[in-house]
C-alpha cells in the first residue's frame, strides 16, 4: 500500500473491507501522527517537574521585628500555596490542548499567565528567606557598589525604602548585565514590574500578608525591620557570583 494517501482516503479503503490489510495499523500510526504534528499537538506524554518546597533557612522566631507567627504564615501557606500551584499548572500544561491556544481566551493562555504568576511567587520568596536572617550590619564590595551606584550608601536606602512604599507586591535591588548597574525595581505582582536579563539580589515582599499580622498598615517599620535582619554575607556572594556578568 501507498504512503502517500491521506487518512480519509485510508479509512474509506479500509473500511469497505471491514479489515485493516497486512502492515495497516503501522500506517493508520503514522498518518495520525503526521496529522497531528501539522496540528501542533505534542507527540508524547509530557512529563511535569515537581517543585519541591524549601524549609525556612532560620527559625520562625530567628527575625527582628518580624514575628514567628507572621513568618509561619508567609513561608507555610502563602510561600507554599504558590509552589503547589505552580506544580498543579505544570501538571496541567502536560495535557491542554495547545491547537485551542489563541489571544482572547484559551485554557492554554491562562495556564501560562498563571504559570508566570507562581513560578516568580516561589522564586521571589525563596531569596526573601536566603538573605534574612543576618544582623543588618553592611559588609562586602556590595556595599562598594551601592554607594557607586547611588551615590551613597544612604541614598540606596531612601530609594529602596521608596519603591517598598510605593508597590503593591514586590520591591528589589537588582543587578542588570545590560549596564552593569545596580537598580531599585517596583513590581505590583508576581510576574509584572521585571526587568529582563536583571538578577534579584534583596527582594522585599510588601504584600499585606508579610506585615499586617505585626504592624496593622504600618508597612514602614515592616521595612525597617526587613533592613535590620539583611544578610549582607549572603547578599555579596550572590553579588559577586554576577558582577561580571555582561549581556
């Protein structure tokens, strides 16, 4: 039998027969496959990662002025509710039907803004909880840089506090290959206010739920805190690791 038939042609033939002839079910196979490949859908099972949910790397009650029941809170239900979804979207995207996908509304669509959504909630909180933990007191070429990049040291301080005060979700300091600079970066969620190619170095999460069980509205002295338990050790490695980095 010819290869060159189409699959409507194939079924008819076999069909009038009501047999598949000898060496049928290999062809009926790679017609549906080359079917669906000019379709667009994926020719085998997708296979999802699972993200794994890292411990807190000090004691809920390690933070000055941030207090063990707000980072139960933060790190055991927010922070973990995002890696779960974030696993539950990957599982999802493994069978969606991709040929559906369009600008207006698909399943698709909303599975990859959703997936944006959690993979930065996981990644931002866990280098929240990487660079806290420390005593707040400057330390490294970092510092150097800051004061570079800024003017003074102080001068990064005031347009840090600034950013935090002004967002709805995240505030950053950030290393950006493009210039070579440190910036101050605002985002009102997750997934919007980023600046592609930069690299976090301090994260600061200034959503409700990171202060309001400590401070009530008071989102000021959340930030202070914030400052005063910096682990500028681990800030300068994570600094020292993209400095030269050049895009």
């Amino acid at each position: 039998m010819s290869r060159n038939i189409s699959r409507r042609n194939f079924l008819a033939q076999t069909g009038k027969t009501g047999v598949l002839l000898a060496g049928g079910t290999a062809v009926l196979s790679e017609l549906l496959d080359t079917e669906a490949k000019a379709q667009g859908t994926p020719q085998a099972t997708l296979k999802a990662f699972e993200y794994q949910v890292k411990q807190l790397p000090f004691t809920y009650n390690a933070l000055d002025g941030i207090s063990e029941q707000t980072n139960k809170y933060h790190h055991d239900t927010h922070y973990t509710g995002y890696v779960r979804k974030r696993n539950e979207i990957e599982q999802k995207l493994t069978t969606v039907d991709r040929t559906a996908a369009n600008a207006n509304f698909s399943e698709f669509g909303e599975l990859k803004r959703r997936e944006t959504f959690n993979a930065n909630g996981q990644i931002l909180h866990e280098l929240y909880w990487d660079i806290l933990g420390g005593d707040g007191k400057q330390a490294g070429e970092i510092i150097d840089k800051l004061k570079s990049d800024f003017g003074s040291y102080d001068n990064w301080v005031i347009d840090f506090k600034a950013c935090a005060k002004a967002a709805l979700g995240w505030a950053l300091l950030v290393y950006d290959p493009f210039d070579g600079r440190l910036h101050n970066y605002s985002g009102d969620t997750h997934n919007q206010g980023g600046v592609w190619g930069s690299i976090p170095l301090i994260p600061i999460d200034v959503f409700e739920h990171a202060y309001y069980h400590d401070n009530g509205p008071d989102r000021a002295k959340y930030i202070e805190a914030f400052l005063r338990n910096l682990k500028w050790s681990e800030i300068n490695r994570r600094y020292q690791k993209v400095k030269n980095l050049k895009w």
